[in-house]
C-alpha cells in the first residue's frame, strides 16, 4: 500500500540550505509552549501548524526525538587592555578552563593579552587571557 502521498521523504544536506530573514527567527517563545509554530514537512509542500496539533499528526509507529538541549549564553562583551571594545561568541568549552571563541575586535590582540570580559575582575566580571589561535597558530578562532 504504498503511493506518493504516503512514502517517506528522503532528506538531503541541501534540503537545509535556505535564506531565513532575520524576521522570522523567534526572539523569544510563545507566550503558551503549546501554541509555538511547528512546520509539517510531510508533503511536498510544508504546511505551517501549531505544536499542539503534534499528537493529531503522529501515527503508530512514528519516531519521536526529543531534542532537550539549552541555548547557552554564550556571548562575552569585554575589552582589551587598551580599551578598545571586544565581542566573543564562545564555540566550545576545552578542558582546564580554556574555551574556543570567535572574536570581534577591531585589531585582535596578540597571544598573552588580558581581556576584561564582563567588566573585568575589578567590576564584577572576569579577567581571562588569550593564548593564541585554535586550531593552530594560523587557526579562524581564538583560544
């Protein structure tokens, strides 16, 4: 019993390749979780719903994946010890308190520098020193 209205969709990388206006990425969530935006990418074309039409939309059998991840704070302002102002958006957390970040500075500082991220230590924030690009001294991110 298989027709083209019910044979699973076959998914590629491409598939995910898309312009999103900033407009329509939510800033915050729905006032009520169950009346969140929820996308039935079934057919042909997705069809826009509500999330709490979701137990309607599952059949016997259907796979449900709960992804219970945190958006994590994860972006710094600070400065370096000139003054000039700094941004870094941690990407990863490493081992002995060490974290990998890109930065956005006007000239980047050079490997043994202080940043004073959040203030800095004598405002309430903290101090934290650059060791150097990663992956590798040439490396996009900074260690």
């Amino acid at each position: 019993m298989s027709s083209a209205s019910t044979a699973p969709r076959t998914f590629t990388l491409s598939d995910f390749d898309f312009e999103l206006p900033e407009l329509l990425i939510a800033q915050h969530p729905a006032p009520q979780r169950s009346g969140s935006r929820l996308l039935d990418g079934r057919t042909a074309s997705p069809t826009d719903r509500i999330f709490r039409e979701l137990p309607d939309l599952l059949q016997p059998g259907d796979l449900l994946v709960f992804n219970d991840t945190r958006v994590v704070k994860a972006r710094v302002f600070g400065e370096k010890a000139s003054g000039g102002k700094l941004e870094l958006l941690i990407e990863r957390v490493l081992t002995g308190n060490e974290v990998v970040a890109h930065m956005k500075v006007s000239k980047k500082p050079l490997p043994g520098a202080t940043l004073h991220l959040a203030g800095g230590a004598a405002a309430g924030g903290f101090d934290a020193t650059l060791l150097g690009r990663y992956p590798d001294a040439d490396g996009p991110l900074f260690r």
